[in-house]
C-alpha cells in the first residue's frame, strides 16, 4: 500500500490533568475519506486540532507525507497551507467581503497572482452555488452560505487534506443539506478527508472508514457497513442507540402533532 | 425689541477674535488627540499582554486619572510645576500634557478591549489558512480593531473639546476667554452682551462638534 498522506503515532493530549487523545495511531491515505464519531467531550476537535497544530501535543508524531507536524517549526505555516479546516462556528473574516476572505490567503500566504486566485475563487464559489455572493459581507449570508464560503476558502489552497469539524451542527436544520451536498461533491471528487459530524446518515454515506472515538481512545477503526451494523464495542453500540432513539423520538412527534 | 446685545459680534473684530478662541480650544483638543492616539495604541497593546507587573501599573495609572476631575490635573500640572520644579510652562503647554495624559489612559482602554474583542477563532482561522504572525495582525486583527476604535475616539475628541472650556482657568484665551474679555469691555455700551456672546460661543462648540459626532455615528452604522 501506498504511503499515507497523513500519520498520526502514538499521539497523546492532554489539558493539565486531563487526557484528551490516549495514544492515538491513525493513517489517511490519499483520497480517502475518514469520520470520526463519538460522544461530546470524546477529543474530536482537539484531534483535528493537533494535526493542524492549533494544539501543542505532549507526545507522539504527526508527520504530513513525512515531514514532522511540529508547533515550533519554522515551516509550519508552509505546512498548513496543505491542510485546509473548517470549523463549526462560523469564522469568515467579517471586514472583508467573500472574495477577499477567499483571496486573501493564496495571494499572501503563497503569493500567487491575484487575478488567477480571483477566477479560481468566482468558479469555485458557482460550484458551491454561490455565484453572485463574492462581494457581500459575512453578516449579510446565511449560516449555510458562511460554511459553504469557508469551505471554498480552505479549497482554494489547494490542500492535500481537508478537516471538517461538525460544519454543520450549528445551522439550521434546512441549510444542513446544502452544505453536506458539497462535502458529498468533494468526496465523490477524490479528496482526501477528515470529516467530524453527528449527522450518522451523511456518514455512513460519505465515509469509507469510520473513526469511533471514545475516552481519548479510537475504539473502532472500521468500514461503516460495519460500524453501523456490526459494531464491535458495547461503547460503540450504546453510542448509536442514542441515535436510533432520536429517529424514533422524531417520528413520535410527527405522528402526535 | 427684545435686545440680545448681538450688535457686539459685528463691532470691530469681534467675531474673528471669537472664532480664533475656538480655534484656540480645537487646536490643542487634535494637538493631544493625535499624540494620545499613538500613545494609547502603544499602552493599549502592552495591556494585552500576559505580564502582570505592567498590566498593575497601567491600570492604577488609568483608574487614578479617570477619577481625577480634568481642573484638578489641570492646576496640578500649571501651578504645581511651576512651584515644585520651578517649571516654567505654558497655560497651552500644560493643557496639552493634562489632555494628553488623560486621553492616553482613555485611548489605551479603548484600544485594549478593541484588540480583545476580536474572537479567539479569527486568530485561528487565520492561522489555519497559514498567515504568519505578522501577517494576522497586519490584515485580520488590526483592521478590525481599527473599524471598532475610530467611532470611539472621535467620540473622544468631542469630550475633548468640551472640556477645553476648563483651560481658561489656567490662563489660556480660548473662546470662553474671549467671550467673558468682550462681555467685559462692552459692559457700558451693551450691558445684554452676555447673552447674544454666550449664545455664539454655545452655536460655535456645536458647529465643531456635531459633524464629529455625526461621523462617528456613520463609521459606528457602516462597519456594525
Ligand atoms: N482549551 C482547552 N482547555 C482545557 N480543556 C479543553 C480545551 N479544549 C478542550 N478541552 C477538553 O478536552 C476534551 C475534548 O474536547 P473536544 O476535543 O472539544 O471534544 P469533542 O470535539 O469531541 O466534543 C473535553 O473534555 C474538553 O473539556
Ligand atoms: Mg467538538
């Protein structure tokens, strides 16, 4: 098999006492696309957060096609050009419109020409449906647009490894659709990428592994055929009853009302 | 007629002097803006910062001149100087330092919730997008603390203004100044000067003042 894209060793985290990702071992591989479920509080944000180093860790390595993720490092920057994230909360740069977020960093960061990065950006947001919107202003788009601008942002680096962390837990159950449309697009494209969600249908759609996190430990590693008809863990499997519950809850209440 | 003694203002050079005081008053308000402007930026910054020894420092320094009244500081620095240091200043001069003192300890608070207002998660989409240090400052943090401080101190410099009235306490002829010297010297001719004089002093400081705020209050609507 070919050499992964991205490695994490032996990694661990901790928050003063508390441990937060317990010797964590975990390849991606060039256009695959990784889910990492488990319960609130399980270490999956502080996980993506360690690869892009927006977290020190105490110990183990992550290395992006062999270079070391290093928070110290002089190359860090350069290496974070390579991976594109995403984050739950809306985090456009609200004093510049949705081209200039998107241009900006391609065109200071990596110095490219600003009219080339400009028609890469006005092509990609028609991809996402978002023609028209490259001159507003963040306060003037909907939570759905936001994420789908902040994913064309990342896109536009043209990153080898692209993390979403639950992009879509604070939007609107209506506008979940849209921005998991382009994720599913980005997938079905052969990028490569790590994607943290509660949405367990969009997973068992997108992914071709999935990640169960559980007390700073991955518990499964596994196909979602698997994982979500045969889960190997008693952890695992308490932890999608939640889900079924919810599925059933919302039915009982479409069926009184 | 109802006599408001406004017959003054066209007698000799009277308006002209009125409107020089006012410029007295406007210059040494944009004069100590300017410097305080700087200043509370420098202080502002060090605010931020995680050392505790300097933090204490300014922050007694800017509790301390926020309870100070501005005439207190005012006859402090003009009369104190002189007596203490044999410092030799003038009324303008230590006008300029008890404004610039007072709208340093402003400008810094303001600048320092400005810069700690920005969220935590722009810094980190920013460095998520690789920006370098200087450059999350130069395009992200700066701009945007900029956007929420220019409504603040221009509000700044209206209070400013405002209070230039306390300077002729110290012996400086700003346009109150000017006002009471030609209520005085046509006290015989127009005994209801007082009136039509204070009445321009008062449409004067609004003429100066009111477009200042009218901007603030745009610069707040457009970049809310
Ligand atoms: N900056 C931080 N300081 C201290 N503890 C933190 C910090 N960030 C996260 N934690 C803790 O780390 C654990 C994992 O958090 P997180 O990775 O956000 O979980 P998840 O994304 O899976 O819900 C939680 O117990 C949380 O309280
Ligand atoms: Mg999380």
């Amino acid at each position: 098999m070919a050499e992964p894209i991205l490695a994490l060793k032996n990694v661990t985290k901790h928050f003063g006492e508390n441990t937060v990702l317990d010797d964590i071992d975990l390849s991606v591989h060039q256009g695959e696309v990784i889910v990492i479920v488990g319960p609130s509080g399980c270490g999956k944000s502080t996980l993506l957060r360690c690869v892009n180093a927006l977290e020190p860790i105490q110990g183990g390595e992550i290395y992006l096609n062999d270079e070391k993720i290093d928070i110290k490092s002089k190359k860090l920057a350069n290496l974070r050009q390579k991976i594109g994230m995403v984050f739950q909360s809306y985090e456009l740069f609200p004093h510049l419109t949705v081209l200039e977020n998107i241009v900006l960093a391609p065109t200071k960061v990596q110095k490219r020409k600003k009219e080339e990065v400009q028609q890469e950006a006005l092509a990609l947001l028609g991809r996402v449906g978002l023609l028209g919107k490259e001159g507003s202003y963040a306060r003037q788009l909907s939570g759905g647009q936001k994420q789908r601008v902040a994913i064309v942002r990342a896109l536009c680096m043209h990153p080898e490894i692209l993390l979403f962390d639950e992009v879509t837990a604070a939007l609107d159950p209506e506008m979940v659709r849209e921005v998991l449309d382009v994720m599913l697009n980005l997938a079905a494209q052969g990028r490569t990428m790590i994607i943290v969600t509660h949405e367990m249908q969009f997973a068992k759609a997108v992914a071709d592994r999935i990640i169960f996190l559980d007390g700073g430990k991955v518990l499964e590693d596994t196909k979602p055929e698997v994982f979500f008809e045969a889960p190997k863990t008693e952890r695992a499997r308490q932890f999608l009853s939640m889900f079924e519950f919810n599925v059933v809850k919302s039915q009982v209440e479409k069926v009184s009302s | 007629m109802l006599d408001l003694g406004l017959e003054v203002l066209s007698k000799g050079n009277n308006m002209l002097r009125l409107l020089g005081g006012l410029w007295v008053a406007l210059k040494i308000s944009l004069l100590s803006v300017g410097i305080s402007i700087a200043l509370g930026i420098l202080l502002g910054a060090l605010m931020t910062w995680k050392n505790p020894v300097t933090k204490a420092i300014l922050r007694v320094y800017l509790e301390f001149i926020r309870i100070m009244p501005q005439l207190v500081l005012l006859f402090l620095v003009y009369f104190g100087t002189t007596k203490a240091f044999g410092w030799d200043l003038t009324g303008e001069m230590a006008a300029i330092i008890v404004f610039v003192l007072w709208g340093t300890a402003e400008m810094s608070d303001l600048v320092r919730g400005a810069l700690i207002s920005i969220p935590r998660h722009q810094y980190e989409s920013s460095e998520a997008l690789g920006l370098t240090r200087e450059q999350i400052y130069f395009y992200i943090i700066i701009p945007q603390a900029l956007r929420r401080l220019i409504p603040l101190s221009i509000n700044l410099i209206t209070r400013m203004i405002k209070t230039t009235s306390l300077i002729l306490m110290i012996g400086v002829v700003e346009i109150l100044k000017v006002a009471q010297q030609i209520i005085e010297a046509n006290r015989m001719s127009s005994p209801n000067a007082a009136f039509g004089i204070y009445l321009t002093v008062f449409i004067l400081y609004f003429i100066a003042c009111w477009p200042i705020s009218m901007i603030a209050k745009h610069l707040e609507r457009k970049w809310r």
